[in-house]
C-alpha cells in the first residue's frame, strides 16, 4: 500500500506490538535482486515498509540522469512487486544531522534491513542501538546486478549500435 510518512506513523502507533521492519533506497528501475532483497527483508517481521528515496536526493546522490522513473512511478512498481506492506515518499531533509534517527524513533523500527554494501552501515547501526533495534543485513552485494549496471549496459549497447564497434 502506497502511503504518506505521516499516515504511517498514525498507523505504527496503534500497530506497535508488530515487528517493523524497514528498508530504504531508490528502486530506480526494479530488477530480480531487489525484489529477492526486498523477500529476504520480509522475512524478518510482520510490516515490511520500504522507503523511498525522492528524486531530488537521488539527483543529489547518484548524479545527473537520475532517476530514470520519478517517484511516482517507483512508488508503484515497488506497490505493485506486492511484498512491502507499505510503501512511503522518505523526506527530502533525511541526510540532515538526526533526521534518520526521528525517522527511526517515530515509525519505532525493530529491524533495518540493509544490504553488504550499504553505505553508512556504522551509523546505521549506532542509531538502530540507540533506538533499540538493530541492522540486518539481508543480502550481499552482487555488483553484476544494480541499476547502475544496466544502465551502463544499456548505454554500451546504444554507442555500439551507432559507432558499430
């Protein structure tokens, strides 16, 4: 179910006996290793919800040309997989100091779920600590699967086919 931040948190409030498991990105274009990640994730408590990452931060993290599908868009695709019980817009202020961790503390996280490469993971887990859950990581890093990696595949594909080469 696509949802607000905030309509999530009215939710967790009177939902706190269950296990919360979350898990954040930018699901740019869906491909099997997300979706086994986001399965695995699953697995580790009764709600998973997945955070979405905006298109402004994505911009900002991964440069331009990014992302290839808005927001709207990976919403749902991620709705649609049918794996997250809630799928919800992350703010655009979370890389400000302390905004992870009142994300964390509001929607009462049991569980991060995290890939092997997943960057920041020692403060990931130093704010899960203190929040009282902890960091999983639920897959390693297959870097032969990525976003960036098909990208750059299509893109070989398209100079190829106009250079001939």
């Amino acid at each position: 179910m696509i949802i607000s931040l905030n309509h999530l948190v009215d939710w967790r409030r009177k939902n706190s006996a269950k296990k919360m498991v979350l898990v954040t990105g930018c699901f740019d274009i869906l491909h099997k290793a997300h979706k086994q990640f986001l399965e695995k994730a699953k697995q580790e408590g009764d709600v998973l919800a997945v955070g979405l990452e905006t298109d402004e931060r994505i911009k900002q993290m991964k440069g331009p040309g990014r992302p290839v599908n808005n927001h709207s868009i990976r919403l749902k695709n991620l709705d649609k997989l049918d794996i997250a019980d809630f799928v919800f817009l992350l703010p655009n202020d979370l890389g400000l100091k302390n905004r992870q961790a009142d994300l964390v503390k509001k929607l009462k996280v049991n569980v991060l779920a995290v890939s092997s490469h997943t960057a920041h993971l020692d403060r990931k887990r130093q704010i899960m600590n203190q929040a009282g859950g902890r960091v999983k990581i639920i897959m390693k890093h297959n870097p032969k699967i990525s976003t960036s990696q098909i990208l750059h595949q299509a893109t070989s594909v398209a100079v190829y086919r106009q250079t001939g080469d």
